[in-house]
C-alpha cells in the first residue's frame, strides 16, 4: 500500500535558544552553539522550578485525552485548571481560576491564581507556546517575549517590527522593568525543578506555568494548545486544532505498522566528551517507535538524555540503519565535515551507507513547530524510514547529507 504523505505549508527559517525544552536528537555548529546545547541539557535532565503558593492535592478534575500535565473542571462561573508537578506526581504546581473578562469575581472561589480570560496583554518566554498561540490565531494578546533574536516565527518577527512585540531579553533574566512597563497582565513561562523567577516573582503578574515539555507523549504535549484556547478565549479553535493533529499522527502511526521492516536508528552526536542521548521513555523515542524504528537506546530508563561515552554508542550502534543529526550552522552538513569534525563518525554503518539525514535548526522551525505539530515529524519519519510507504514526500526538516 502506498500513500502520499502531505504535510501542509513550507518551512519557515528558524531557530531556538533552549530547543523547545525537547529531548533533542542533537544540537551543534561552533561555539556558542554548544554553550546554548549545554544550558538547554542542564535544564532537561536537571529541570529546576519552586511553585507559587497552591492546594498540595490534585483534585477530582477532568483529564485530557493524552496529556497528563493539567486537568480542567468547568464550574458554573470560572473555570479551574490544575497543572501538575512533573516531578512530584502527586501535588500541584499551580492552580489556576480562568474567569470570564466581563463577569465578576464570583463568591467562594477556590485557591489559586486567579486569570481574567481572554487575556490581553501576555509576556511569553518560550517561542514554542508563541507557536501554539499563533496556531490557534491569538498571537494578538502577545506584547513580549524573550530570547527574541531566536525566533523564526513569522507572526512574532512581523508584531516585533511593527512595535506590537517587545523584546524582555533573555529567559533565565528577563528585563523586569520593561515587563513592568508594558502593562502585561500574565507571564507565560517554562517552569523547572528547585528553581525560581528571579525579581519576576516579586513584580505581582501572576506567572501562568506551562510544563508541556515534560509530556512523554507527542500527542500529550500537543494537547497542551487546549490550555491555551481556554486563556485566550478559543476554545473552539484550539480543540479543532489538536483533532485534527490527532488524527493526522494516528494516521501515519497506523501507516507505519504496515511497514514490512523495522530499521534500527542512531540520534545525535557528540559534544566535548559526551554524547547525549534520548531516553526510551522520552517524547522522542515515542515518536520514533510510532514511526516504525528501533532506537537503538530505546532500553534506558527515564525521560529525559542520558550521557553516554563515545565508546559505549558505538559498540551500540555500529551497525544502526539510519542516524538522525539537529544541528545548527550557518553551512550544511556534509559526510566530508562530519568526518572532519571527528574521523571516528566514520566507523557507524549509516555514514558508510550514506544514511545519514541532518536538519539544520538555522533555517528550520523545526523547534516551534514539532511540540505543536507532532504528526509532521511523525510524516517526515515515516517517509525516512519507510520511504516504500512515501510517494513524493516533500521534506520539511529532515535531508539526506551531500
């Protein structure tokens, strides 16, 4: 059986400074590069965050159909949306009441943070929830945003350059005085494990914390848009948009299983020493079961990267189908400078074979557009790994190496 597997619109020219907080397959290309691959690798396997003042219990709410990170319970008057501690299952991290704009507070709220939706005036910190709000069209309510030079979003570039959208400087320290002056009602923001907002916490904008990249499902991250449909008042869109996603990743996940093999596969590369590696419980080793592969370190524990020696993936490795390289560079990769970058490349199968599919983070949203639309790069996989299943995929991240 062979179908085509469309993915809409072409790609766009980006890039991130904290890769969507994604398990990454790999990073690299100079200097600063590697500075920025290294604080994004803190974060991921040592993720810091100390939470507002909440209820310590979960309470009785309605689930999501695939992400675990929050539930919402409709009341009468507001809503409440319980998002979780990702490293302590069993408490929240924050509470939030969503009540509508033009009523007024109701009696005998709960605790928690109370939001007035639509919300109108938001500082966003990751370009990933800039990307879930651009999907559902409320970029309207972004006026700031961090890291701003990393965005490739054409909806943020456009706003930046007309005034609408600030620059707040960098995540880990944002330029409080101009949060401050730009009236924002709430910050969007990417929580971490024992860590803090800084002066930000003390300025009195309620922090709206998203932990949608500890989802280890591709689909649960995506459900995360449903959240903010619910602050942004589009609902409707939002939900739409995640059907449709949901269907589209089904669909290529079931094409898969009729695929007659399954190719094994390596991730990554090194850097310095060592070589960082997606978990087999990880978001991405997910997305590469669905996509009909056997990764090689689908076998270690945990969710997050796992460093490993050179040595230990090669003698794993050696022998792997397919590897997959993110890097980012102003030039593409090539086998030539992959070699000359470290000759012992050479030695894995898929560099003999010629296997090997690069995607340059300098000229792709990859990064924006993956924890948003999974069932893309669940395409583009498929199409690599079961090219018999493709009929004249056109491919938007991924490219074979010259």
């Amino acid at each position: 059986m062979i179908i085509k597997l469309a993915v809409s619109s072409k790609p766009q020219p980006g890039r991130r400074l904290f890769p969507s907080l994604t398990p990454p397959l790999v990073e690299g290309g100079g200097g600063r590069l590697l500075s920025l691959v290294i604080i994004f690798l803190v974060f991921s396997l040592y993720a810091c965050h100390t939470p507002q003042k909440t209820p310590d219990a979960i309470s009785a709410t309605d689930s999501m159909q695939y992400a675990t990170g929050f539930t919402v319970s409709e009341q009468e008057d507001y809503t409440v949306v319980d998002v979780r501690d990702p490293w302590r299952k069993e408490r929240l991290l924050q509470r939030y009441i969503l009540v509508p704009r033009e009523k007024p507070l109701p009696a005998n709220l709960p605790e928690g943070t109370v939001i007035k939706t639509p919300i109108q005036h938001a500082i966003v910190y990751s370009s990933v929830h800039c990307a879930m709000l651009d999907e559902i069209g409320a970029m309207d309510c972004v006026t700031g945003v961090c890291d701003y030079e990393y965005i490739r979003l054409e909806a943020v570039k456009t706003r930046y350059q007309s005034g609408k959208i600030q620059d707040m400087g960098v995540a880990v320290s944002p330029n409080v005085e101009k949060i401050i002056a730009s009236g924002a009602e709430v910050i969007l923001s990417t929580p971490f494990e024992n860590g803090s907002y800084g002066a930000v916490e003390k300025i009195g904008i309620p922090i709206i914390e998203c932990s949608d990249y500890m989802e280890t499902k591709p689909l649960g991250r995506a459900e995360w848009i449903r959240f903010f449909g619910l602050l942004t008042g589009r609902t409707e869109k939002a939900d739409s948009s995640f059907r449709e996603t949901s269907d589209k990743y089904l669909k290529y996940k079931l094409l898969a299983e009729n695929a007659n093999d399954r190719p094994t596969l390596l991730v990554g590369m090194k850097y310095g020493a060592p070589w960082y590696v997606a978990s087999g419980e990880s978001f991405m080793a997910r997305i590469f079961d669905d996509a009909g592969a056997d990764y090689i370190f689908r076998d270690l524990p945990g969710a997050g990267g796992t460093p490993l020696s050179f040595e230990t993936v090669l003698d794993k490795a050696v022998h792997a189908d397919f590897w997959l390289i993110l890097y980012n560079n102003n030039q593409e990769l090539t086998y030539k400078s992959l070699k000359s970058d470290f000759t012992s490349y050479s030695q894995f199968d898929a560099f003999k074979n010629q296997h090997i599919y690069g995607c340059n983070t300098n000229f792709s949203t990859y990064y924006e557009e993956m924890p948003v639309h999974p069932d893309r790069l669940l395409a583009e996989l498929v199409a690599i790994f079961h090219p018999e299943l493709a009929e004249n995929y056109d491919f938007r991240y991924f490219l074979p190496l010259k």
